[in-house]
C-alpha cells in the first residue's frame, strides 16, 4: 500500500482528525491531530490492508518554532510496507494521546520523549522520567535547555 | 539520588492469599529485591527492581538512565555531520562498526550518495566480523551468568584475534571511526585478506568446540530451555529485532528484508529459533540463534574476502556535507537488531535532530513481560539472554 | 592504613620491616570491584580475560566492595550514577584505592562540553590515586596503571601520611 492509498483511507475515515499529508518527501508522511492519535493508530494497527503492527520509532520532536512533535516510523511485517505519522502540539500544552496500549514499545519510547523533551502523553500507564534522575529540572532536548550549575551539590560543566 | 518511595509508584504491591485445605486464609507478603546498578551480572549499570513472591518473579521494573550520555543532544551540536560517528561508535561499544554503519547508510541515503564497491566489501567484512566479536562477548558473558567461566576465556581468546585485525586496519581496538559517511577513514592494509582468511579458516573449528563446550552443556540446557519464553505477537508488538525476534520464530532480518550495502550477492541464512530443547523463544533459543549466526558471518566473511573489488575507498566522501531540508529513518541490522537513526536535517551543515532507535533499549523493554513466573535465579540468564548494552540502551 | 596507621611516633628498624611485609602483602593481593560502566569495561573484561591476564598481578575481581582494596572506574560517570559510587566507595574497608580508568572517568572525556548528565571527572565525588588516559586504554595501559598503583602502596609507612 503507497503513502497515498494511506492517506486516501485515513481521510475517509477521520476526517478533519487527518490534516496534512507530504507525499513527495525522501520518506511520505501524513500528519494527525494529537487529540485522536490512539483512534488512528488502532485502525492502522487492526485494518486488514494496513496492519502496521511493528512500531519501529517513536521521536520526540522539538521544532523550535513554539512546537514540539512526536514521529511514527510504522512498519507492518505482513504486507512489508512502511508509514510516516506525526503529530504536533503547542510547547506551552504539550499533551499527545499515547499509543503504548496500541503497540507495546510505544511504552519506554513515550517515557523518553516525556524525560527529555517534556511532552505529556495522556492515558499513559506509567510515565514518569525514564533515563534522567525523578528531580532533574528541564527538559535537555528542547532547544532553548540551559545547563544547570549544580546537580545536587555537584559541579555539572566543566 | 532517587529515594526508593518515589520509584515503587508504578507498582502496587497486593499481598496474595492462600487457601489452607481447612478454608482460612493465609496471607502471603511480597518482598522488593534491588539488583544493581552496581551488581556484576547485570551486564552494566542496569537496575532491576524485583517484585518477588517467595522465589516467584511477580514483576521487574527496570530502571535505567545510569549511563545516558546524551547522544542525541551531542549530535546537534557537532560542526558537521562526520563527528557524530565518534559518539555513534560509544553507544555501543562492543558494536562500534554497525553502529557507524547505520549511521553510514542513513545519511547516504538522504545525500543519495553511491559509494564504491569495495567500500561496500570491506563495510560487510568489518560489519560481520564486529558481529561476531559481539556475538561472543553476549554468549561469554552468558556463560559467566550461567556460572560458567571458561566459555568467557574462550570467546575472549578468540575476540582478540578480530580485535587485532581491526587494530592492523585502523588503529584502535574498540571504538574505530572507522566507517565515515561516503566512505572509509583507511583502506584495507595489504595483508589485510590473508589474515583475514585465516582467521576464517582458525575460528570455524572453534564454533563447534564451543558449543561443545557450553551450548549442548547439559546444566546449561536444564537452566535455559524454557526460561523466559517470548511469543511471537508479543516480540512484534514490543518490536522488538535482531536475535530476539528470530528467536521467537520469526524469520525476519533486515540484511536481507530490507536491504542496504551489498548483502544481496553472498549466500547465508537468518537463523530462526525452532525450539530444539524447549520452547521456541526460550532463552537456549536466543544463545543458539546468537552461535549459528556467527557461523553465518564466518560464510559471508569468506565470501566477501574472495570477491572484494579494486578502487579508491574515499573516493565518494563529501567535502562539505550539507543536505536538503528533510529527513530520514534508515535501518540496518547490529548484533542486537535494528539500530534505526532518525535523522532530521535544517539545511544547515549541523544535524537538526538526531534520534537513535537502539536495539537494546526496545529489547530491554519486553524484559518485565518475558520474567513474569519465573525464578529469581533465571532472571540472570533471562536478562543475559536480551544481550543488553547499556551504552546504547541510555544512549 | 588501617589499624597501626599513624600509631608510631618514630620510624625505626622494625617498623620499617613491618612496613615492607604489609606492603608486599598489599600490593601483590589489590583485589578488584567486579563491576564496569561502559566502554572501558569491555576492554577491562579483555585485560581480565587470557591473552592479557590481570590476575598475575594479584588483581582478583570480587562481588561486594567490602572485600575489595581498589575500585576501578571503568568508564562514563553520569550525576545519576555518581551518588552509587561514593557510596559503594564508602563501603569499601580502609586501605583502599581508586583507580579511573579512561577519559571519561578523569574528566569527562568526549562529553565534557554538551554532556548535560555526564560528570566530568569521578575525582569530583572520591579522591582517585591512579589516572590512566585513553578512549579507551588499551589493556596494556591498564596493566601499567595497576603497576603505578603498585609503586604507590610500596611506599606507604605506618609512620608517615601517604602521598
């Protein structure tokens, strides 16, 4: 199935949930509305002639214009096809659906994306910081991240 | 740093109850075990927090984080794109080749750059035989988990002699920067191919020896077989890759699935576990998944050393490296799986984001689902058998 | 130095005999931490290994730091593992040594400069005796950093403070 097919289907059935697509890039992908992300993921993963139930990636994203993203690399080990999804939300709200109920490994990477960039993925089971320490401050992958002076006690720079 | 309290928030913990034969019940206390991140068999600075229930595995909660190096944010701040291979080289370092291949192949993908064939040859020479020298540090220390430690004095014999073979080409042991977008730092030594077929013709007898030594062991197999199954829809849900997913029966690897480099033109197998004494994804499967695709290296290794081409190996490497707008996900097979990189560039001459997709990390994460019921003992083995990093785990 | 440490006002025949006997003792039994952290681990575990064999100096590797006398830092010390080091150097036994072992451990190495969780350097948690440069130090370098190590401890006196 083509990107274009993908979309083509994906806009019949959500609508307005499914903004834009770019299907002449490198990799095409089609772009969601953060609010029914695990809607659009279930229908990919259970859809006969999609069936994308390998999640290959899942980045967190900061654009530096005031929003940050969350990106979907879908493969499906059936029909052996592949699928670019994104999503993006307003830096000041940062709230994405989680889909870790659709694909398991969506779990850890969710977790990371929210210890490093910040962003808050409703209905998550467990999301709590993953590589950083529970009290680090800040979020290190945003673009606009200072390095603090003291972790601790201890001398962060060098 | 982080006091016990605020870790045990996902899990809580519920007493069982036993029914006696005469009808009262028993109540029965869970018991919370710390396995590292200091302890010697977690492979690292892994932490696992275990929920136990007499020996009974309840849960494993994973803590890790104890070695990120903030890859990613060091790959936005280079000054061009070549000097993120140093630290793609230290995510995992007992991979260090496949890992600067994948990056290799991302970002020739998004320059469309053709590099030459015999970039090509030497790229899956030193790709497979980094292959191996991982392969056997997984299944030494695998050994060592086991309770074993000659089969580590062996793997460890027989790495030094693929150590030495990198050492003559590009001068370091472990971590190489070796494979440069485009092309190669060095080209092959001139007695590079006579070693290397020696060392072909040397480590074959070997493979058996040590699977005399430590696969077919019968206290090996009565530990592993059976111990920490993974089925096959759990394995693709949690994507997990590389010997674990083959393990569980699916024949799927990207050399040959999705093909990069010129894997196409040597004849091998991607091993699949069938099972032999146990369950198919048991742990026994993934050692032996790991031994016979060390074999298949050997094949591919020889292969490759008979057909590798003249020319020049920096002939394609770009002066200046400045993509279009865009971006890329690339994927290719390290010893652990798929090692993807997500690479997002700005037009500028520095990465706008670089994520890595690391095996070990994606591996790791279906650790609570396969060590569930199990023995606290065969969570050393279960966990040995995902053959974690922690470098590229944490990233 | 443990229990006579410092219990002598004056250095004389037999002190001085003593010394050597404990330090010859010591220096030929430095019993390891039997943990890594990174890089530096796997060429440590290929020091440990045969071709290159570091129980021949005496160096043995031990499960729990409380039987251990030097503890190798092999390898990236990152803020959230820097509390778990001091700690398990607090409980090792007195005489004990520290050994860091490659860039990253003496000063942050590669990610001295954008490594917002790297600590740049163990000596900023617990004083180190022995630094061996590399990334990573080959085997040999280790080799030559447990023999400094080794010339350190057969100096020590019950009498004076150590270096």
């Amino acid at each position: 199935m083509t990107a274009e097919q993908v979309f083509t289907s994906l806009k019949a059935k959500f609508g307005d949930a499914v903004l834009e697509a770019k299907l002449d890039a490198l990799q095409p992908w089609i772009l969601v509305v953060p609010e029914r992300m695990k809607e659009v993921a279930l229908f990919l993963r259970d859809d006969p002639a999609m069936q994308f139930d390998y999640l290959m990636c899942l980045s967190g994203m900061d654009y530096n214009d005031g929003k940050l993203g969350v990106v979907y690399h879908l493969f499906s080990t059936v029909h052996r096809h592949k699928i670019v999804l994104k999503v993006q939300c307003a830096k000041e709200t940062p709230h994405v659906q989680s889909v870790s109920a659709v694909w398991g490994t969506a779990n850890w990477h969710e977790r990371e994306a929210y210890d490093l960039l910040g962003i808050i993925f409703d209905e998550h089971p467990d999301l709590r910081r993953i590589l950083l320490p529970d009290d680090w401050g800040g979020y290190p992958l945003r673009k606009d991240y200072r390095v603090p002076e003291f972790y601790n006690g201890v001398k962060v720079p060098y | 740093m982080n006091g016990s309290k605020t870790l045990l928030t996902s899990y809580v913990s519920q007493p069982g109850e036993i029914k006696t034969s005469s009808g009262k019940t028993l109540r029965t206390d869970e018991m919370i075990i710390n396995m590292g991140p200091q302890h010697p068999s977690t492979h690292g600075v892994l932490r696992l927090e275990i929920v136990v229930d007499g020996e009974i595995i309840v849960d494993v909660i994973p803590h890790i984080g104890y070695l990120h190096r903030c890859f990613e944010k060091h790959a936005e701040h280079m000054t061009n794109y070549q000097q993120v291979i140093p630290y793609a080289d230290r995510m995992d370092y007992v991979a260090a080749m496949n890992m600067e291949q994948g990056y290799a192949v991302a970002m020739e993908r998004m320059l469309k750059i053709e590099v030459p064939e015999r970039v090509e040859y030497i790229r899956v020479i030193m790709a497979e035989l980094q292959r191996i020298a991982s392969h056997l540090v997984a299944v030494g220390t695998f050994g060592i988990d086991a309770g074993a430690f000659t089969p580590f004095l062996y793997a460890f014999h027989d790495r030094e002699r693929i150590l030495d073979l990198f050492e003559m080409t590009c001068g370091a042991r472990l971590l190489y920067n070796y494979i440069w977008v485009g092309g190669l730092s060095h080209d092959l030594p001139p007695q590079f191919i006579d070693k290397a077929k020696e060392f072909c013709k040397y480590y074959r007898p070997r493979i058996k020896e040590f699977n005399d030594l430590l696969t077919y062991n019968e206290i090996f197999v009565k530990r592993t077989a059976n111990v920490g199954v993974l089925p096959k829809d759990v394995a693709i849900n949690y994507a997990c890759s590389g010997p674990m997913l083959r393990a569980s029966g699916v024949n799927w690897d990207l050399r040959r699935d999705d093909p990069y480099s010129v894997y196409d033109r040597f004849e091998w197998e991607p091993q699949v576990g069938k099972g032999e004494m146990g369950t198919v994804g048991d742990t026994w499967d993934r050692h032996i998944v790991r031994m016979r695709e060390i074999e298949q290296s050997v094949n591919i290794i020889e292969q490759a050393l008979a057909g590798i081409p003249e020319g020049n190996v920096q002939a394609a490497i770009p002066k200046r490296i400045r993509p279009e707008r865009g971006e890329i996900y690339a994927r290719t097979e390290a010893p652990r799986g798929e090692i993807g990189y997500y690479i997002v560039s700005d037009g500028s001459t520095t990465p706008f984001r670089v994520k890595a997709r690391s095996p070990a990390f994606v591996n790791l994460s279906v650790l609570p689902e396969i060590s569930r019921g199990a023995m606290l003992a065969d969570l050393v083995l279960i966990a040995a058998g995902v053959d974690i990093v922690l470098g590229e785990v944490d990233r | 130095m443990g229990l006579l440490d410092k219990q002598f006002q004056n250095g004389n025949v037999l002190v001085t005999s003593l010394d050597t006997l404990l330090n010859w003792a010591r220096l030929s039994s430095l019993w390891q931490m039997q943990w890594g952290l990174a890089c530096c681990a796997i060429e440590m575990m290929a020091t440990s290994a045969s071709n290159f064999d570091i129980m021949r100096f005496g160096v043995i590797p031990r499960a729990t730091p409380r039987q251990v006398d030097v503890l190798f830092v092999a390898g990236t010390v990152t803020l959230k593992m820097a509390s778990r080091i001091k700690r398990l150097y607090d409980q090792m036994a007195e005489p004990r040594y520290v050994l860091s072992m490659g860039s990253c451990a003496n000063c942050g190495g590669p990610y001295w400069e954008h490594g917002y969780h790297v600590l740049k350097g163990v000596d900023r948690v617990i004083p180190v005796d022995v630094y061996v440069p590399g990334c990573p130090p080959r085997p040999e370098a280790l080799l030559e950093g447990i023999i400094k190590l080794q010339e350190k401890v057969r100096k020590e006196s019950l009498v004076k403070k150590s270096a």
